[in-house]
C-alpha cells in the first residue's frame, strides 16, 4: 500500500504515530483491514519493504517504524536525525516471519513534538510479500 497525498503527521512525544496509507496494491491472501494496515492471512516467511519521504518542521530525531501488532520490527527501525526544512528518505527491508492475523503498518514517532511533512509523490510505501510457508 502506498500514500500519495500530501499530509503533515504531527508527533506527540514519545508517542508513535500510523502514517496514513489510502491506496492498495494488487494482493493475494491479506486484507486491508484495520486501516492503514496489512493483515497477513497465512503464517510464513515475508519480504517486506517500506520507504518514506519526509520532511521535519524543526530538526529533531526522527524514526519510522514497520510493526508486527502494534510492536516494531527492529530489522525494519530506522532513527535518523532530521534537519529542519529538508528532505530525509528512509527505506528498508528484511525478511521476517509472520503468523497467520499479524497486522503490519508503518510508524513514525520521536522523542520531542514535531510536525513531519509526506509532501507530493509517494510519499510512503508498505509491500508485504509472501516467500514461502
């Protein structure tokens, strides 16, 4: 799933928050529900993928996050130290193994209150794709 809209996620401190994904991809066995969230129908071994285009109202430490129910995933955790004003991409992927029901999103959070802008383009992208059983 993918964001394309431009929005602005304002962070509370220490407190993560989803990043708003309104467009799905083409999908086998999962589902798109709760919102913002991929939900894995069977249990096995999952590539999975994210980028997110941002930009900080003040320089601040930022992370972004993948999520296993709620939980980040530390292979798919990524804190860097934004500069105000300026553009950062993170991206990443690992390999994970899921059960069957986990719910997996993208997350942003830091340790002070800031505003991330997802400006035009993509701006955020989450794949979860099956490898094996």
């Amino acid at each position: 799933m993918f964001s394309n809209a431009p929005q602005t996620i304002t962070l509370s401190i220490g407190t993560a928050s989803q990043i708003p994904m309104a467009n799905s991809m083409p999908s086998a066995n999962v589902t798109y529900t709760p919102a913002n969230s991929v939900t894995v129908a069977t249990a096995g071994n999952y590539e999975i993928s994210f980028q997110v285009n941002g930009t900080a109202a003040l320089a601040a430490s930022v992370t972004v996050a993948v999520r296993n129910n709620g939980t980040n995933i530390p292979s798919l955790t990524m804190t860097r130290a934004l500069t105000a004003g300026t553009n950062t991409v993170y991206q990443g992927s690992a390999i994970v193994s899921l059960t069957a029901g986990s719910v997996i999103d993208l997350a942003l959070s830091a340790l002070l209150a800031v505003g991330v802008t997802l400006g035009s383009g993509t701006n955020a992208l989450l794949t979860v794709k099956k490898l094996s059983a």
